[in-house]
C-alpha cells in the first residue's frame, strides 16, 4: 500500500478542467482547494510503480504547473516469507556521538 500527498497548483482558469481529470484517475482524491487553483490531493494505491506514473500522468494534464510530493508512506501488505522474524528487528541500538559544541564568533556567525 502506498498512500501519497500532494500539492498541485494549476492555473485558477483550469481549476475545473484539472478537478475533472484528478477524480478520474484510480485511487486519486481531492482534499481542499482554492480559487487561485491550488489543491491537496492524494493518491491512494496498492502498487507504488502506479503512484508514480500518476504523479508523472498529473503533469501532462493542460493546466497544471506544478506538482510537489509532500508525503510517501509505503507498507508491504504481505508479509515477506523468506526473512526470519529476528531479521526484521535491529539487534543493537545506535548510540548517537557526541559533538563539541560550535562557537560563535563576535560576527555572529557559526563555525
């Protein structure tokens, strides 16, 4: 499963155009939008190949400018039968390293 976020600005005279085209497309929703043609939309598929393709698909639509990628969250909805239950889990915590402080130096700059 893989669930995608993202904000799509269009021109505010194709804002219409561009709703029509997004609710078309599988697994695609419209959230909020506004008059000057920015919307939040999100795209909600099995496969993260097909998210892809979307994203690419959204900006050959006439009227979109841009698209930003927000957020990606992917999960394996099957779990892999081959990895061992202790392969999935880290066997050591990371300890973080300690750094010496910065100084700043009278320009206010940090070195």
């Amino acid at each position: 499963m893989t669930i995608c976020s993202l904000v799509v600005q269009t021109k505010p005279e194709y804002l219409e155009t561009v709703i029509e085209s997004l609710t078309s497309m599988n697994g695609v929703e419209i959230h909020a939008q506004n008059e000057y043609g920015k919307m939040v939309v999100s795209i909600d598929h099995p496969s993260r190949e097909y998210c892809s393709k979307a994203m690419t698909d959204m900006t050959h639509i006439d009227g979109v400018m841009s698209i930003s990628l927000v957020y990606e969250y992917q999960e394996d909805l099957e779990p892999d039968q081959d990895m061992p239950q202790s392969a999935s889990k880290p066997s050591a915590l990371v300890q973080p390293t300690l750094q010496q402080p910065r100084r700043s130096t009278k320009e206010g700059y940090t070195l």
